[in-house]
C-alpha cells in the first residue's frame, strides 16, 4: 500500500521533472541568445564574456539533463532545436525594436529561468533531494548574475551612455529616428527654414560624388558620413543661435554618439595628444554618462583603442548600478 508521504514525493517528483524540462529548453534559448550577442559586444571583454556565459549555459545543460535522468525523467531530445528557433525569432523580430526592447526580452528570459530556479529549489528542499537543490542554487547564483549585467546594460543605455552591447545597425537607425521624432522643435519658424536650408546645402555636393563614385563604395560611404555630419553640424549651430539650447543639446547629443564632435568639443581636454594610458585614467574620472559616450563614440571612430574603450565601459557601468542600487 503507497503512504500518502510516498505519493507526495512522488508527485513532487513529477513536478520536479516537468519544471527542470522546462528550464532547460530555457537554456537552451539562453544558450543561443548569448552567442547571438557576441557579435553586439562593444570590447574584447565583454566578447569574452558572452563566449563564457554561452559555455556555462552549455554545462548548465547537461547537469540538467543528468538531474531529470536521475529522477527517473527523460530530457526533451527536441529542446536544443526549439531553443534555437526561439533565439532566431527573437534576433530576428528585434531588429525592428529599439534597443532596449531587445535587452527587455532578454532580462525577461533571465528572470524566468531565475524564478524557475528558485521553485526547482523549493521543490527539491520538499523532496528531500540534496543534489538537485545544490544544482537549483547554482542556477539561482548564474542567473542572479546575469540578471544583475542585463539591468547594468538597460541602465548604461538609459543614462545615454555606451552600452557593454552595440545596437545593430537597424536599431541604431530606429533610436536615432525617436530621439529626432522627440526632439524639443520650439524655436523660431525662421530658425526651422534656417536648419532646413543646411541641410539641403549638402544635398548637391551629395549627389555629385555619389554620381561620380557610384562604382566605389568607399566613396558612397564617405559621402553619406560627411552629408551626415554637415547637417548635424550646421543644425546644432543654428539652433543654438536661435536661443532654442534643449533642441541644440540633443542635437549635440546625437552628434556624440554617432562619434563626430571634434576633438576640442570633447570632455577631456587635449584628448588627441593622451596616450593608452593617460586616455583611460582621465575616462575613469568622468562622472557624466553623455561624457563618457562621447569619448568612447570619438574612440570607436578615430582611434579604436580598446583599452581606452574598456575603462570608459566600466566606469559607465559603476555608475550605472549606483543608480539602480546594484552593489
């Protein structure tokens, strides 16, 4: 005759199985979503640190997989394939989301296999199974860390600073789009013709190198980035000979990330005579988020120092987790 205790544990056991199924087609999402970000990592560093968490999920799984086995379960031979459908949707449908939609997505999926975690744990605490709540605690433990690093990113972008993660080249265009749609347009309706009139200034001389070199990219390439600059440059001028400042500081904003000030704009000063390592001490002093992306912005677009770019990066996010009280 089964005792009622027996039938418990049995049934918490089944559950047991049915949960650690699900985490790991989870993971196997997570898997697939980390190595989809290695392209997006802004330094050497944070590459190498997706290639790790890509191979801790890896291990992850197969200390999942053995724990179902040993409850009696069978691992769902189907779930490597659907995480990898499931990271593809997702890259996919996020290249027409802004950035952090797509971070969102991904804290979603952490914080999932975290609660997930915590419940396998409470269930093998139940269970009286000693080995899968050591393997609950250390999937409790991974995911708090990556939980922590996915909201240090969200906060890195909304403080407008370089994110450990580069936008791919749609969503940059789609940010870039919002913060024009957002932008303060309160000056004069003179200013406004004035600002237009800049920008069909560059169109001419636009189109004529592009005619003349439509069979070099290179020179498309060039043409675009300095009609892309002129207009941004001459709008940030007029503006602010107009008295409307808050438009010509987002202007100015734009032109920080997209790497174009001149050096004599930047927030260090005489920044193109600083070597490696006086560059990367004087980005550890910063203290505005919008400073440091513009020294990381200018970096990536002149001089691609990575060392420079990793101590800006980490002073970001130093900053970034005091904001949202990540010790």
């Amino acid at each position: 005759m089964t005792t009622p205790t027996a039938v418990s544990i049995e049934s918490t056991t089944a559950t047991l199985i049915a949960q650690l199924r699900t985490v790991l087609d989870l993971t196997h999402t997570e898997i697939q979503v980390a190595e989809t970000r290695i392209a997006q990592a802004r330094t050497d560093a944070v590459r190498r640190e997706l290639t790790q968490n890509a191979e801790h999920g890896r291990t992850r799984a197969i200390a999942i997989e053995q724990a179902i086995r040993d409850l009696g379960g069978f691992p769902d031979v189907i779930g490597p394939f659907l995480g990898r459908a499931a990271a593809a949707v997702k890259a996919l449908t996020e290249q027409a989301e802004p950035f952090d939609e797509a971070l969102l997505g991904d804290l979603a999926l952490e914080g999932q296999l975290l609660d997930r975690a915590r419940y396998v744990k409470a269930l093998a605490v139940s269970a009286k199974n000693s080995d899968v709540e050591d393997l609950a605690t250390r999937l409790i433990t991974a995911h708090s860390a990556t939980v922590e690093w996915l909201t240090t990113v969200l906060a890195e972008d909304a403080l407008g600073g370089p994110a450990a993660l580069r936008r791919t080249p749609l969503q940059a265009a789609t940010g870039l789009a919002v913060k024009f749609a957002n932008l303060p347009f309160t000056w004069s309706t003179r200013g406004a013709e004035r600002v237009a009139e800049a920008v069909r200034s560059v169109r001419p001389a636009f189109a004529d190198l592009v005619e003349r070199g439509s069979r070099s990219t290179e020179v498309v390439t060039k043409t675009l980035t300095g009609a892309r600059d002129s207009a941004l440059d001459a709008a940030e001028r007029i503006t602010r000979q107009e008295g409307a400042d808050d438009a010509a500081d987002a202007i100015h904003s734009v032109r920080g990330t997209t790497g174009i000030l001149d050096a004599a704009e930047l927030p260090i000063p005489d920044y193109d005579d600083l070597n490696v390592n006086e560059a990367a001490n004087a980005a550890k002093e910063l203290t505005d988020a919008a400073d440091i992306r513009a020294i990381v912005a200018y970096e990536e677009a002149h001089k691609n120092r990575q060392r420079v770019v990793s101590a800006a990066q980490t002073r970001l996010a130093a900053i970034a987790q005091e904001v949202v009280g990540i010790s």
